[in-house]
C-alpha cells in the first residue's frame, strides 16, 4: 500500500489565501493555498456536507464553512467546535505547476498514478487508520 498521487488542479487556480474546489477521481476535493503551501482535504463539511471549496472562506490553515461556521484546520483536519468531527485530509505534491493529491491504494488498481517524482510531496504522510 502508498499513496498515489493524482493531478487535481493547476497551482496558478488556487493562489495564496484562497481555496477551490475540484474533482479527482471522481472525489470532490477542496485545495487550499496557505502562503504558497497547499493542502487538500475532502470538500464536502463533516457537519453537513455542504461544499468547503465553493463557499465559506479560509484564513491561514483555518477553512470556515459558509453554512454554519464551524472551523477546520485544513493540514490536521482538527474540527475546532466539535472534536468529534474531523475533516479528511490528503497528502498533497506539486509538479510543473499542478497540484497533485494522493489517495491511499495498492498498485493491483493505482498502477496509472505515480507514487513520487513531485516538488514537495508529502508522501510519507501517515497511513489513514
Ligand atoms: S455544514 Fe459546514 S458547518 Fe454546518
């Protein structure tokens, strides 16, 4: 099992302080540019799947949903009114200006997707529980 990583969207979208929502694999994705280093996370709210990506706003690692205000940090996933809700976040690469997000897979169904080669990846992030 790795990470594989897979093109999301072109880092000049996305620039520093501000977020969008994109789809990777089918997944809907929120990337956020926290002064020039990205992260992802899913883009649906754990509160109530409202999208992170298209609305509410981010500031510095914080992304607040637009429906109801709840915070997260957008590296940990940490939800800050509620700990029994947790966003999910993914390790991110960059490469020839795309932002790349690594989904966790063995390579009997990922072989298509690279699992290093990138600018800064993270692809010694920990493997999801
Ligand atoms: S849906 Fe995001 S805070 Fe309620």
């Amino acid at each position: 099992m790795a990470w594989y990583f897979y093109e999301a969207i072109p880092e000049s979208k996305v620039p520093p302080g501000t977020k969008a929502r994109c789809l990777v694999e089918g997944f809907d994705i929120a990337i956020y540019n926290v002064d020039g280093t990205f992260y992802a996370s899913a883009d649906a709210c754990p509160h109530e799947r409202v999208s992170l990506g298209d609305g509410g706003y981010v500031d510095g690692e914080t992304v607040t949903c637009g429906a109801h205000r709840w915070c997260f940090n957008v590296r940990t996933g940490e939800c800050y009114e509620d700990a029994g809700f947790k966003l999910t976040t993914f390790p991110v690469g960059r490469k020839e200006g795309m932002v790349y997000v690594g989904f966790w897979g063995d390579d009997t169904v990922e072989e298509e997707a690279p699992t290093a080669g990138f600018d800064d990846a993270e692809d010694d992030a920990e493997a999801p529980a």
